[in-house]
C-alpha cells in the first residue's frame, strides 16, 4: 500500500481480498472472501476514473471569493488570487479581519455544504459558538473556489441560504479545451476532502474532538480509504440486505405455506380414507420445479395410479365386447358349413395340387360340374370364422389387459398410493382368470373362452363395481386434496422463483459482509501504523524540544487512541498535554497526510493558536518543510510566524487581510512580495556602504546588481504565472520554458511569448525592458562574476535598484 | 550569546571583505552587512545563499529578542539552540574565508 496514506483503489483491494482469499480456508470464510473478491472486479471492470477529478490530479488553488460569507460582508465579493505552485501564502490580519471566514468558505466550497456542528443541542444545550455561514445582512452566501491541475482548471461554486442549507454546488471542469459540468457527490472528491482535509483550523478541530468516539471519527477520515472502499461497502451492504430481504420473504412465504398446507391437511384427512403422505419442504437452495414434482404438486397432473369415475363404465364396455364376441364366434362355429370347414379345406388342398382333377364331383357325385372352383368358394367362407376367432381373442386380451391395469391402479389408490401386496380378493378370485385369459394366438382353446367368460362375469359383479367405485371416489378425493395442497403452496411458489437468487445467497452475501469487516480492520491496521509513523515525525518536529513523540496510533471499531510518551517512555495522558501541545499534536496528522492527496495545497487557520514562541519557530520550520511540495495558506495574526515563514522560504507572499466593521466588506492586498524584499534588501545594503564615516572603497555593485537581477526574475516569474493561469496554460512548464533561458534578456524574450495572448502583459514587458535594458549586461556580469561595466557608485546604484522597482511594478500589477 | 556573537563578527567580516571601507564605524545593520556574504558568490549558490542569510537574520533579530529580555524565552530548547548554530555554521561556510 506504499508508505503513503494514498486513496484506496478498486485494483490494490481487489489484490488484498485476493490476499485473504487465498489464505482462506475451504467452507464458509472463503465463499465469503470469493463473493467479496467477485464484486470488487465487477468494481474495477466498471469504475471510471476520467471524470473524477480527485483520480490523477494534483490541484492547486488559484482563486477563491466569496461574498456575504460569515464576516465577509454581501456588498463586495472578496477575491484573493493564488500562486499554483508550491511555497507559502501568508494571509496576515488582525482579530475580525475576516481569516476565519476565509478558511471556511475554502471548506464550504470544497464539501459543498457547511461544517456539520461539534456539538447540538436546544435551550440550555444550544452551542454558543458555532458559526452562521450565511452572513448577517444577507439572504445568500455564495463562495467560489478555481483550482488548477496543469492545464486543467476546476471551478467550484456553492451557495448557502440563511438557514445553513446548501441551494446550489457546482463543480466545472475545464480540461483540454473541453467544459463540462461534473457532478461531484458521484466521484471521490468528498472522500478526498474528507481523507486529506486540506483546511486546517484548530478552533474547529479542537471542537470537534472532544469524546474518544470524536477521536475515532477524526482520525479513521485521515485513514482515507476513499471512495472505492465506500462503493463496495455500500454495494455489499445492498447485495447483503436484498438477499436478506429475499430470504426474509422466502421465510415468511414458507412459513404461510406450511400454515395452510397444514389446514388443507387437517381438513383433507380423515382417518376412514386415503392419507396423503406428509409434505416434506425445502431449503431455498433447492430447484423449486423438483420440490413440485416430489411433492406431487404440479400442474400438469400427477405421476401416481388414478382411477378416474369413467373406469368402471369403460371396463364393462370392454366386458361387453368379449361377451359379443364369443357369442358370436359361438353362432358361427354350430353352422354346418363351419363343422366341414376342416375337412372340406383339407381336400380343397390336395385336390388342387392335381393335374387333373374330372369333372366328377366327390362330395355328390354330379358330373359335368367344376367341383374345385366351388369348393374354393366355400373354403374362402372358413376364413372368416378364423377372423372371428382372431376378434374374440383380441377382445379377451384388452379386456385382460385393462382389467389389469384398472385393478392395480383400484389397488394402488385405496392403499394410498403406496406399493402394497394385491388385496386377497384380488389373489383368490380374478388373479387365477387372468392368469388363464392370457393367451398369445392361434386358436382358442375352451379354457380361453372360459377365462373371458369368467373375467367379464367378474366384471360385471358387485365386486368389480364396489372395488372400482371405492377407488374412484378416493382417487378423488386425493386428487382433491392435491390441488388443495397446491393451492396453499402456490403464493410460496411465487415467491421462491422471484427471491431464489437472492435468498439461497443470503448466507453467503452476510459471510461477505463479514469479510469486508475483516478487511477493514486489517487496512485500519495498516493505515493507522503508516499514518502513525507519519504523523510522529510532524509531532517530532513540533514538539522535540519537550520530549513529546507519539509512539502509536489507533483505531478500532467506535475507539480510537492516541498513544503520547514524555523523554522517559512513558505514558502521557491526552489530558496532561497543554492547550499548545495538544494543538500540536492534532495539527500534526493534517501535515502528515497531505502528501498522499489529490490536493496541492493546505490551508492553515490559525494555526499558532496557544502556541509559545518555540513552537511558532518549530511550526514555521514544519510548514517549510511541507511547502516545498505544495502551496500552504497560512491565515495568522502571528507577526512571528509571518516573518519566520518569510525568512524561511524564497518563494513565500504575504498579504494583508483588513475588514471594514460598518459595511463588513473585506480586502486584501499584497504586501510581502519577493522582488519588492529583494531589493529593499538591495537598499539596505547601498544604505550600509553610505552611512560609513568615511565611504568605501568597493561600493557593493555585485550584491546589489545580484539581488536586483533576482527580484525581476522573480517579478517575471510572477507576471509568467499569472499569464498561464488566465490562459489555461500548464504553469509548472511555462515556468519551466523561462527557468531554461540563462540569460535575463532571454528569459523577456521567452516570457513575452508565453504571454503572447495577453496584449496588456506585452506591454507591459516591453516597457519593463526599456526602463531596465541598460542595466541588465551589468547584471548578469555581476551574477556571473565578471568584472562590472557602467557606474558603480552608490547614488547610481541606488537609481538601479528604483528603476528595477518600477519594472517589477510594471510586470505585477497587469 | 556565541551564536549572537559569530553572526555580529561574520557580519562585520562580510561587510568589510566585501566593500572595505576607509574607517571602520559603528557596527550597526548587522542583518544588511550579512547580505554581504553574497559578495562573489557564484550564480548558482546565490538564491540559497540569500535564503540562508534571511534566516540568519531572523536568528539575530531572535536572539537580540532573547538579550534584551523582549521574549518570552527565558531557557532556550536544545533543539532550537542546535538548529540556530546549524545555520549559523552554514553561513560561516559562506564567509569568503572558509572558501578560500
């Protein structure tokens, strides 16, 4: 995770859920660290990063105005102008002069809404000295901040009514030529703001922190896990409640199912008839179109034997065929021609295999008669005798093979739908019939036609009928009781098919909720460790001389610690710090965690508050030290402070802050610019050479022409900066393109194309140049160390440096 | 008081190495004669040096603070006490002696 307290990305937490996947062991951790890992790719498959301005950027703030915010009055809009580039920006004034409200509208703008109170509360509860955002006099607040990322510009607007409430927050970004609106409560911003607070006030903070829980609140913010980690906390937290909802309903659907299936089967069953067997139920995880099918309750009819209320009149249908039949075949059979039929057709066959067969017929003896065609004719009647046959055995054998079926099933449904043995009557009486009716072909015999005789006898019996009609009226009756069942399940039904998903899931979605809290107590862990080593060193450097270093910080659950020791290790109380000490020591972890941000600048408030003098040295000293990166605004009453940081930082600019207590109308004016120290210093120098009783001999032409030369680079830069900002440009390679140019008269040439675009700015170098282009050889020599050229006297000197003033007001003041 | 004094004597050095008056006089503006420091200094050193010469005069207009009992500090920390002569010692560096 490096050893900075970056943002949390969807890749680094999808390698650390990978991490404990992998560690995990088989069962249910490790389907809840597969489910986790699961949504944090979907995550990362699908999280655009190219509208979220705190991804991939490095803003600094260039502008910020406000107008009927707090102090700041309504009828004139303050507006203060920024250097992007790192350093420091000392905003000076005394107490009322509007500071505060200056920090706080940076904040307004950057959340898009007002600080939430410290403390609430009504009567004699109400917090005496929170703050009214919106101004006094006014019925809208309005703050605007740009911030400027290379080329890139971002502009945020928000606007506060007088009851607190945010009427309008915008965010513009201006990137490549392209404007767009950006709705910034779907990026990482506010994480980003949260995660990396870039404005610091210690009476806000000193506040806010008042209970162990608010110390927890504070630090797990510098934590920054971000954006990325909210998302899939929040998705897991809705992935987890659907499915728990899914299973909640899929619960209460079953236990309303069991309640009136539970009904149907009390009032279905009845001892004297059929049961149903008892209904098993499922678990969600099942296929709910099995469940119907083992539990007998499709829709599409039941697998099990039925007899329906036709069979017994199909069966005696069938009875009555056989019946018709053998009357028949046994009509056919007493006829005379039937008896000759065999030997008649046993002639027919010899006789035509003859040559000759005479005309002497010799069944009759009549002559003169073609006797064998005749007894064809009469052989071909014998076939239809054999049809008959054929029909009866045929229908003996359906009505066999129905009774067959329609007495297993009868036997089926009245033993409840179990495979039973055959009722005895089954064996004693129709069984051996059966049996006997049971004939493959040819031709049949007079057991056969007994058998049939007797089968349908038997069907035809009050015995066939009872048995048939008890089984059809049950078989009703469960079919009945079935579709009731049906009934009482078909709710459930529906709500298992639409929640299956979701509720078979809930067990793993609720192990996944439970690994994310793993997960966060281990990134806790490890943030607070780094954030820990980190912030120890600002407490080092604010406090070594007292000894104090923080020795661990921690954050667990609702609980939070700060451990603090004194010179000897031990444990010092948060109780024991002083007022200055404690400042120190909440302002340290601001100073450590502005590395890891998207933000390239820290606004400081007040940041001295109960500080001694040592400690405004030590701060002055640890804001140096994080300026080198970014541009750190400093809003102080503390003279000290003010002339520490100028001390301490070539590129460092002060500015008056003043408020006009009648109209509330604040100003700001610049005061400590570079170029204008540089050569009053250069004065100061001249001023030293000339008050010696008897003059010099060296007038100090080299130190003065030296510093004059610094101040119109510095002048230039300022003029090259400004330009890049109002053009849109990258100042950090504008800055770049001038700094590349040795000589100054090159670095006007470069400069005056870089503000090409900015009429005013030309002329303004160009009458910069004429003022100072007879001195600029003597500067550069001067700088180069070679040997001066024109007038080095002090009085000529002194009329050097007023020229390079006048160029450099020229240059700063377009 | 040692600090103070190196800063007054470099001061005086520098001022008188850089522009070598006459007569010696009264050794006032001791923050402009370190400015004096920067005499022949070569370019590249130059923005450090001036940087480095801004503290030490704070250190001086500090330390004169401290005796003539204008501060709060009556017992100076270590640890400002060493970061004082650090800068002190790095401009005693830039003095044209120690280059030499």
């Amino acid at each position: 995770m490096g050893t900075l307290l970056s943002l949390l990305t969807f890749e680094q937490l999808v390698d650390k859920i990978a991490e404990f996947h992998d560690r995990a062991r088989v069962g249910e951790s490790r389907n809840g660290w597969k489910k986790l890992l699961e949504v944090a790719k979907g995550l990362a498959g699908t999280a655009s990063r190219d509208n979220d301005p705190s991804a991939d950027s490095a803003w600094y703030l260039t502008e910020v105005q406000a107008q009927g915010y707090q102090g700041i009055g309504g009828e004139q809009s303050l507006s203060i102008e920024l250097d992007p580039t790192p350093g420091i920006t000392v905003i000076h004034g005394a107490n009322g002069s509007g500071k505060s409200s200056i920090a706080d509208a940076i904040e307004t703008a950057l959340q898009g809404r007002v600080r939430e109170p410290a403390l609430e509360g009504r009567g004699g509860n109400v917090p005496i000295w929170e703050r009214e955002h919106c101004g006094r006099d006014v019925q809208q607040a309005t703050v605007a901040l740009t911030l400027r990322s290379g080329s890139n510009s971002l502009r945020l607007r928000c606007c506060i009514d007088r009851s607190g409430t945010t009427t309008e927050w915008s965010a513009r970004q201006s990137s490549d030529g392209a404007d767009r609106e950006i709705d910034l409560s779907a990026t990482g911003w506010l994480s980003a703001v949260t995660g990396y607070r870039p404005v610091f006030s210690y009476a806000v903070v000193e506040r806010e922190v008042q209970l162990a829980r608010n110390l927890q609140q504070f630090l797990e913010r510098l934590l920054a896990f971000g954006s990325c980690f909210d998302v899939l906390d929040q998705e897991i937290e809705n992935r987890s409640a659907a499915a728990i909802e899914a299973r909640d309903r899929w619960d209460a659907a079953l236990r309303d199912a069991q309640a009136r299936a539970s009904e149907v089967d009390k009032e279905r069953a009845r001892e004297d008839r059929t049961q149903l067997l008892p209904m098993e139920w499922p678990t969600a995880d099942q296929d709910p179109d099995s469940w119907l099918r083992r539990s007998e309750l499709t829709e599409t009819g039941i697998a099990l034997p039925e007899v329906p209320a036709t069979t017994l009149d199909n069966l005696r249908g069938l009875a009555a065929a056989v019946e018709h039949e053998l009357t028949e075949l046994r009509e056919a059979e007493t006829s005379l021609h039937a008896q000759l039929a065999g030997p008649l057709r046993d002639l027919h066959a010899e006789a035509e295999i003859l040559d000759d067969v005479g005309d002497l017929c010799p069944v009759c003896a009549t002559e003169g008669v073609p006797w064998l065609d005749r007894l064809g004719e009469a052989v071909a009647d014998v076939i239809e005798i054999q049809t008959r046959q054929d029909s009866c055995r045929e229908a003996i054998a359906s009505l066999r093979a129905s009774t067959v079926d329609v007495l297993g099933n009868v036997a089926a449904v009245l033993a409840g739908g179990e495979q039973l043995e055959k009722p005895g009557w089954w064996q004693a009486t129709i069984a051996p019939l059966l049996d006997e009716a049971q004939q493959a072909g040819g031709r049949i015999t007079t057991g056969l036609r007994t058998a049939g005789s007797a089968v349908v006898a038997w069907v035809n019996s009050p015995d066939c009928e009872e048995a048939v009609l008890a089984a059809s009226a049950e078989s009703d009756h469960l079919r009945q009781w079935r579709h009731a069942r049906r009934e009482a399940v078909d709710d459930f039904v529906t709500v298992w098919r639409s929640t299956a998903d979701d509720a078979s899931q809930a067990a793993v979605w609720s192990s996944a909720k439970t690994r994310l809290a793993t997960l966060r107590t281990s990134l806790r862990s490890e943030r607070a460790n780094v954030l820990g080593a980190q912030t120890n060193l600002k407490v080092e450097a604010l406090l070594a001389d007292v000894g104090i270093t923080l020795e661990s910080i921690t954050v667990q659950g609702r609980q939070a610690s700060l451990r603090v020791i004194d010179q000897q290790d031990r444990d010092l109380q948060l109780s024991m710090l002083s007022a200055g000490q404690r400042n120190a020591l909440l302002l340290a972890p601001m100073l450590a965690v502005s590395d890891g941000g998207p933000f390239r600048f820290l606004v400081l408030d007040d940041p001295v508050h109960a500080f001694d003098q040592v400690r405004v040295d030590r701060l002055a000293a640890a804001v140096s030290e994080v300026a080198k990166a970014r541009r750190v605004l400093v809003l102080t009453h503390d003279e000290r402070l003010k002339e520490h940081l100028l001390a301490r930082n070539a590129n460092c600019d002060v500015r008056g802050v003043a408020r006009d207590p009648g109209t509330g109308i604040v100003t700001s004016a610049v005061q400590g610019e570079m170029w204008k120290v540089l050569l009053l210093d250069a004065l100061g120098v001249l001023d030293t050479a000339q008050t010696q009783p008897q003059g010099v001999t060296l007038p100090p032409y080299d130190i003065v022409r030296g510093l004059c030369r610094q101040a119109f680079d510095n002048a230039l830069r300022s003029l090259v900066l400004r330009a890049a900002v109002r053009q849109s440009r990258a100042p950090d390679q504008d800055l770049q393109e001038l700094d590349d140019e040795d000589r100054t008269r090159a670095r006007i040439r470069r400069a005056r194309q870089l503000v090409a675009s900015i009429p005013a700015a030309g002329t303004a170098l160009d009458d910069a140049e004429q003022l100072v282009g007879a001195y600029l050889d003597g500067w550069n020599r001067s700088s180069h160390g070679n040997p001066p050229v024109g007038a080095q006297d002090i009085p000529s000197l002194r009329a050097e440096v007023q020229t390079a003033q006048q160029a450099c007001e020229r240059i700063t003041t377009i | 008081m040692d600090l103070r004094i190196r800063l007054e004597l470099l001061a005086a050095a520098a001022f008188d190495e850089a522009c070598q008056p006459s007569v010696r006089g009264r050794q006032s503006r001791a923050k402009h004669r370190l400015l004096h420091l920067l005499h022949n200094l070569p370019n590249d050193q130059a923005a450090e040096a001036y940087k480095l010469i801004r503290l030490g005069a704070y250190v001086m207009e500090e330390s004169s603070n401290i005796l003539h009992g204008r501060s709060g500090m009556i017992d100076l920390p270590r640890v400002v006490v060493d970061e004082w002569r650090s800068i002190v010692e790095q401009l005693e560096a830039l003095a044209p002696s120690a280059r030499a």
